[in-house]
C-alpha cells in the first residue's frame, strides 16, 4: 500500500493478486471499496472484483449477478446498466457463462438489453460493443433485434469470440444479407 501512487492500477492489481491468494471476502472489499471510492469510473478495479465471485474463484453465478447489479447502481451516474452488461460480457464465452434466453441461468436478458443499449447510447460508434451486442442478441429470442443489429456489423471481422456460430445465428433469426 504505501507504493500506491495515485495510480488506479494499484487496486485491480491487488484485487488480483488478493483473490488469487484465496484472501477474505473482508480483505477484498476493504480493497475494492477504496479503490472505486477513489477512482469510480476506473472499469478494471469492477472487473477484477468480478472475478472473485465467479464460481471457480469460488463464488456463484448468483452472487456475480448480484455484484454486477450492484456495480451498475454504484456505477449508474457514469455507466448505469452498461456496467452489468459489460461484467456479464467477461464470462459470456464457451467456458465461463455464456447468456441463453431459454436458461433461467443469470444473466437477465431485460437488464443485458438495458445495458447494451446503454453502451450504445454512450459509444455510438464502437463496433466492438456493436458486435458484442449482435453476438448476445443472437442468442435471445429477440430475432428483430438480431436483424437490426446483425445489418449494422454485416461488413465488419466478426472474430471468433461468438458462442454460436454467426451463421447458426443468421439462421435462427432468419437474417438474409441485403443486395446492394
């Protein structure tokens, strides 16, 4: 602690490094709660805490929807909601905890929209967050939402991070490329 420069780094780095240790629940907010008191819209210092309540950190998929809903009202002057979809976008991969509509699994597909949308709101421009968002979308049930979305990124490197194959997506939700 008495290296911290007023760097916000020092306290993802530390939550890390602390949860790795199997540290106290104790230890770890006293840490977290600090660092977003000092630095708020440091996104990391959220992220690392995340980790601690996955379940292979030993926590639950229960309590990482309850911290996530909890960093989005912490959050909720300067990224609101934005901040569950993006702790949810952490683990939303073929070996953490991707999203399905028909799971009763968290994460919340109403509250994911909220956040998503808000991300959008916020960075208009970001295709990252735009193909994030395609990416989630095509596993709700939400197929006009898929469309729309799937229309806006038609063009772009998807990459490999979907879960489900963007042609499985494209499928499902009937999405037919428009000729030019």
């Amino acid at each position: 602690k008495e290296y911290e420069t007023g760097c916000p780094a020092f306290y993802p780095l530390t939550i890390s490094v602390l949860t790795e240790l199997g540290s106290s629940e104790k230890e770890l907010q006293e840490v977290y709660s600090e660092g977003v008191g000092l630095y708020p819209e440091y996104h990391n210092i959220y992220f690392s805490m995340a980790k601690h309540y996955q379940p292979r950190w030993g926590g639950s998929l229960a309590e990482y929807e309850h911290f996530a809903i909890n960093a989005a009202e912490k959050t909720r002057g300067f990224e609101g909601m934005g901040m569950y979809a993006r702790l949810f976008w952490l683990v939303d991969n073929r070996n953490g905890y991707p999203f399905y509509a028909q799971s009763q699994d968290p994460p919340d597909w109403k509250m994911l929209r909220m956040g998503y949308d808000d991300l959008m709101q916020k960075y208009p421009l970001s295709i990252h967050n735009l193909i994030q968002y395609t990416n989630v979308a095509c596993r709700s049930e939400d197929s006009e939402l898929y469309r729309k979305l799937r229309s806006r990124i038609d063009g772009y490197s998807i990459g490999s991070r979907w879960v489900d194959s963007v042609d499985a997506c494209d499928l499902r939700h009937k999405w037919v490329k428009e000729n030019m």
